[in-house]
C-alpha cells in the first residue's frame, strides 16, 4: 500500500504542492510477510512496520558517509512515500536476499529496504503485491503502558493494514525527527518499543491538539487528501 503523509509546517509530509515535488521522487519499500497458513496479526505488524522504519533510519549505512544515506537524503529531500508488499514463500525468500533489514515481532516479520526511486523498484519487488492486505487481531491488543511510546491511530478513518502499516511507519519516523539525539539513542538503544493504539475519539480530539506530531496523508490512496491519520506520543515529546 502506497502512502505519502503530510504535515503541517514546512516539511516534507506538507499536502501542498512545493519544490519537493520537482525533486526526483523515492520510495521506502517495506514488505510484510504474510504466509496463508500462519499470517501475522494486524496490531503486531503495524507495529512491526513502525520499528521498521526506526530501524533503518537509525542503522549506521543510512547516516553520514553510509551505503544507503545518499538514497535515504534523496528521500527525505522529495515527498516521503512508503509501500507496502506482502509476500509469503519464495516471494519472501526472494526478498529476503536484498539488501535491508528484517524486523520481527511477535507474529510479524517485515523487511525494510533503502529508497528506491519511484519508478526503479527491484524486479522482485515490483511483482510482489501491494492492495488487499488485509490482517485481523484474534483479541483486542492490551492497554499501552504510560511510558511507552504510543502511535495514536484516527478512529474516524478506515485503512487496509498495509495502508496502516505505512501510516504508523510516518508516525514513528516523525517522532524520530522530533527527539534529541540523546533520546534517539535511547530509544534505539532499548530496540524501539512501541505501541500502536486506536484513539477513542474523545481522547483523538486531544491528541490532535496536544502539539505533538501529526500525520495529515497526501491522499494519494484509500483515505480523503489532509485526513489526520496518526499521532505520536513519545513520552519524550510530551
């Protein structure tokens, strides 16, 4: 599932079109493994998805003189876009081969990549499905705990799970760019622990004016231009 969020302020999740819509366009690929006998459950692989990001964005290659951090800039540069695939077999095992790097949770297994430009996908990539991810959670995940960092997800807006995954995968990297160093390498540190919840709506409507960040999608698929889709609550943001 394609997704491109935006943001208020200047950024590069604005809705508005602006010269990072002239710059050449990339892609962060993340495919989620989802085997028919043993699929991963929706909670698990969004959250799964979400370190992913934090992941990569965190690893040594994509900072400084690393092997991916001219494609991670070029990225971050443009619009940020994120699909999700799914794949499942020889497709995994395919993908696996790439260069990037896996997470795993609970359930959940997904394979992040550095950006690829939005028309130059790897072949085994680019075959690997993208609509109809679709993930049910057998019970409803637990209540976060006060000090974990949560991913606040809309009540009032309806995804697939790979449109979730990615929404989630903006939430967390939005909160990355908010936090000191000091704090990155913590949570880094500690491999990223994380929640993803639903509001309930009264507590969304405060969330969505708490100051901390948000995520408003392009539009591009699914959901309506400018729709709030996530809010990240990193107790170090509060």
């Amino acid at each position: 599932m394609t997704s491109d969020p935006a943001a208020p302020g200047d950024s590069p999740f604005r809705a508005e079109r602006s010269a990072r819509d002239e710059a050449p366009q990339y892609v962060l690929p993340l495919v989620v493994r989802v085997e028919k006998a043993a699929p991963p459950t929706r909670t698990d692989a969004l959250e799964t998805a979400a370190r992913a990001v934090l992941t990569l964005l965190g690893d040594e290659r994509s900072v400084a003189d690393g092997a991916w951090a001219r494609a991670v800039r070029d990225w971050e540069d443009a619009r940020i876009r994120k699909v999700v695939r799914r794949a499942r077999g020889a497709e995994w095992r395919r993908a696996e081969a790439l260069p990037g790097i896996t997470v795993t949770g609970k359930s959940a297994e997904v394979r992040v990549f550095p950006p690829v430009p939005l028309d130059g996908w790897p072949k085994d990539l680019a075959k690997l499905q993208v609509s109809g991810t679709e993930l049910d959670d057998p019970e409803p995940p637990v209540d976060a705990g006060p000090a974990a960092p949560v991913l606040w997800l809309s009540p009032d807006v309806t995804m697939s799970a790979g449109k979730a995954m990615a929404q989630a995968g903006h939430g967390a990297q939005l909160a990355w760019w908010e936090l000191s160093d000091e704090d990155r390498t913590a949570w880094r540190a500690a491999g990223f622990p994380l929640a993803v919840r639903t509001a309930a709506p009264a507590r969304w409507a405060e969330l969505t004016r708490s100051g901390l960040p948000l995520v408003r999608d392009a539009g591009f698929t699914e959901i309506a231009p400018g729709s709030c889709t996530v809010v990240a609550d990193h107790p170090a943001l509060r």
